[in-house]
C-alpha cells in the first residue's frame, strides 16, 4: 500500500514528494512520506542561493540532512535545480562575461554533484529557461551567452561530475502554452542532435482545477516523448479556492485521476512528484492570493479525495 508502492506495481519508477529538513521536521509530513513516497525532491535546500550563497562558500547542512533522509529511508532522490533564473544569488547574476560565467556553471555543478555523487537518480540541470510564449527567457545565462549554449554547458559538466545521473530539462505551463511546450521539444531535439547529454524532460504540472489542459494532458505527455527522453511529472499540484465548494473539492479528484492515468498510459513517463504533502506547506497561497488546496493531503493531514483520484489513476 501507499501510492509509491501502487505505482511501481504498475510498471512506473516512484511516487515522490518535495522536501526539506523544514517540513520533514513535523512527524506528519515525515511519516507521510515514508509510507507514501519512493522519491524526494529538496524543495529550496539544493538551489544556487542556498547551496552557493557567495562565490565558493557552499551551505551544505539542509541538502545533506536530506539526502540522509532520503538515503537512510531507502528513497530515490531528484536534485533540484542549478541553472535557474530565480532563487539566484546575487553574485551570479552580476557576471557579465562568457568565461567567467561558463567556469562558474562548471564549478557549481562539479561541486554539488560530486558531492552527492551516486545518490542522484535525476538532476534539473536547467529550469524555467522558456517564457509562456515559447521564447528563450532572459536571465545572466541567456543575456551572456547570447543562445542557448549555456545549456551545453550545464549537461556537459554534469555528465562529467556524476555519468550515472539522469540530466533533466524542466519547466512548467508545458501543459498550458502550445508555442512553448513546441519550442522546449525542439529545444531538447537540438540539444541531442549536437550530443549534449539530455536523459529527461520535466513538466513541473503546477495546474488549475477545472482547467481545459488537464483532459488534454495525456498529450502533452506523448509531446514530450517524442524527445525521446524520460519523461518525469516533477512538481505536480493542483490548486483551487483556498476554501472549496465541494464540486471544486469532486473535480480536483477527477483532474488528479486524470494527469495520473495519463503517466500510466504513456511509457515514457516514469513517475510522479507531488510538490508537497499537505495544504499547510504547499507554496500556493504565497503566491496567488486566495488560492491553496492543491494537495492530497488537507491542512490537518487528512486525505482528501484528491488523494482518491490519484489512486483511481494508478488504476485506470
Ligand atoms: O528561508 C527563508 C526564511 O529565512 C525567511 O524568513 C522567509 C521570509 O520570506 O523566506 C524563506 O525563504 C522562502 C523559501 O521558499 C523557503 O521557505 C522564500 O521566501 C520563498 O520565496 C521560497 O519559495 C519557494 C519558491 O520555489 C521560490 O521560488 C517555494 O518554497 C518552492 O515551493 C518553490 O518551488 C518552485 C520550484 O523550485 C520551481 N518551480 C516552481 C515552484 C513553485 O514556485
């Protein structure tokens, strides 16, 4: 029992959940998660800010509890995230020339791998790198680099630090925005063409409920497996009103069910990270007012039928 269990019975690789040694501390999320979860994913903990606050000086404490978490549980570990335009310190984003920039991307990511060097089933080497209308995002990467190179850069630097982890191009609204989940698979397609080591893509599925995406999703999917690649759901959510009525509360379960059941039915996709566990630390409400209960699990850690629907579609 437990949706991990459920899931690798069909064939997929894990269930997993977001974490950090924040929200493992409270004995729910921990028990939650060691009962439910093959895999977890350091919410904040193995960002650049974090990890590398100032140039060299490496924060290791929350990432190395954990991977001892994860490690000493038996859990399968995604590492989260290194070339990213946000939650970027200060000093990275303040280079302004191409060597400098590519030793700097080259240092961070041998550092950090090689640390964890083994323990890593998959890395988001770059993250959020298009806009929603499938142009290349600015950020010091692309602004200096001018293309998209700083990406062969990254993958080939994490291939050289840690050869058996999956290398992973992630972004979100792959699910919403035509012209950008297009221009990320052609993205993926290039970078392979010209032998930069791409294993996977991640569709983060940070996703509305109701939404017309969702019936569609099993598409977006099939998509992104024409890259040829693994295909892994890194961040799945799926928020409404903060206080439900209860056909949101019955539809939220019908549109888990349904991303679900898509992964079950396309090969490619190898598993499933739900970015929290329970409506107490999701990141919604932050950010969109009024807005939460994304989750399986409700502010008291109770089950909610959401957790319902993603059964239902492990089954389908
Ligand atoms: O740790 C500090 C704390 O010391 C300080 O007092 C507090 C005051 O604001 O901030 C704390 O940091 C917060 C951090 O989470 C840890 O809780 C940041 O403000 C907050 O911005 C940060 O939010 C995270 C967000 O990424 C930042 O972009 C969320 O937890 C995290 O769930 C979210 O995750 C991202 C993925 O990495 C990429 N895809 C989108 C997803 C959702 O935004």
């Amino acid at each position: 029992t437990g949706l991990d269990a459920l899931i690798k019975a069909k064939g997929k690789k894990y269930v997993g959940f977001c974490a950090d040694p924040g929200t493992l501390s409270n004995t729910q999320n921990q028990n939650i998660i060691k009962a439910e979860g093959g895999q977890v994913t350091p919410e904040n903990s193995m960002k650049w800010e974090s990890i590398e606050p100032s140039q060299n000086n490496y924060n290791w404490g929350n990432a190395d509890s954990l991977v001892n978490f994860a490690q000493t549980n038996g859990k399968m570990i995604r590492g989260h995230t290194f070339v990213w335009y946000s939650q970027l310190p200060q000093w990275v984003s303040n280079i302004n020339n191409k060597a400098t920039l590519t030793s700097v991307i080259q240092s961070h990511v041998n550092t950090v791998m090689t640390r964890y060097k083994g323990k890593i089933y998959a890395w988001d080497v770059a993250n959020e790198v298009f806009n929603d209308d499938g142009s290349r995002r600015s950020s010091v990467f692309s602004n200096v680099f001018g293309d998209w190179t700083f990406l062969d850069v990254a993958f080939n630097a994490a291939r050289a630090a840690d050869p058996n982890a999956k290398l992973c191009l992630n972004d979100y609204n792959l699910d919403y925005s035509s012209a950008k989940l297009t221009n990320f698979v052609q993205l993926v397609k290039d970078l392979k063409n010209r032998g930069v080591p791409v294993d996977c893509v991640g569709t983060q599925s940070h996703l509305i409920v109701g939404n017309s995406a969702i019936p569609s999703y099993k598409n977006t999917l099939d998509s992104l497996a024409t890259t040829n690649t693994e295909v892994q759901i890194t961040e799945l959510d799926i928020r409404t009103s903060s206080s439900p009525s209860s056909s949101q509360i019955s539809q939220q379960s019908t549109d888990y069910k349904n991303v679900v059941c898509g992964c079950m039915k396309t090969s490619a996709c190898a598993g499933i990270t739900i970015w929290g566990v329970s409506d107490k630390d999701s990141w919604i409400p932050s950010v969109f007012s009024g807005q939460g209960y994304a989750l399986l699990w409700d502010a008291n850690f109770n089950k909610k039928s959401a957790y319902t629907g993603f059964v239902s579609g492990i089954n389908c």
